[in-house]
C-alpha cells in the first residue's frame, strides 16, 4: 500500500492544487471509501487510476471482514481519522 500513497499525492498535485479546487478533493476522499468494501464485495467502476489502483491493493490484500470481529466495537480507534478530526 504504500507506493499507492505516491499515486494518490500525484494525483491530487496534478488535478487539485493547480484549480485550487476545494471541494474536488473532498468528493475525492469520501468515494475511495467504495474501493475498500468490507466484504471484498463488488465496487464502483474506478475512475481514475487512484480508484483503480486502490481496487486492486484491497482485493489481494483485504480478507473478508468477520462481523463478529467489530461486534464489540462502538468507537473508533484513537489512532483513526474520525476520531482525531471527529468526522
């Protein structure tokens, strides 16, 4: 995963920070998250080469998520990015 981080910092440099396009990035962030099904189900179709790279790195990495696993679970770790930035 982490030459993909590479990937992703391209991207936003090449498409984002030249139109000083805030709400982009945004949008950006919130789709990847269909890229990462919990149940290593179907995606959306990818759109760029970051979806598409993201697409594959979760497919071969990613087992199937046991929902017993996070059953006890009722908050986020403290290390993650909902609860440091609280969203």
């Amino acid at each position: 995963m982490g030459i993909w981080a590479f990937a992703i910092d391209d991207y936003f440099a090449d498409v984002y920070k030249s139109r000083r396009d805030y709400t982009g990035p945004k949008l950006f962030v919130e789709r990847l998250a269909a890229f990462m099904p919990l149940d290593c189900g179907a995606t959306l179709a990818p759109l760029n080469s970051v979806e598409r790279s993201l697409a594959d790195a979760w497919a071969r990495s990613a087992p199937p998520w046991n929902p017993a696993f996070g059953a006890g679970c009722t908050t986020p770790p403290a290390s993650s990015p909902r609860a440091i930035y609280g969203r």
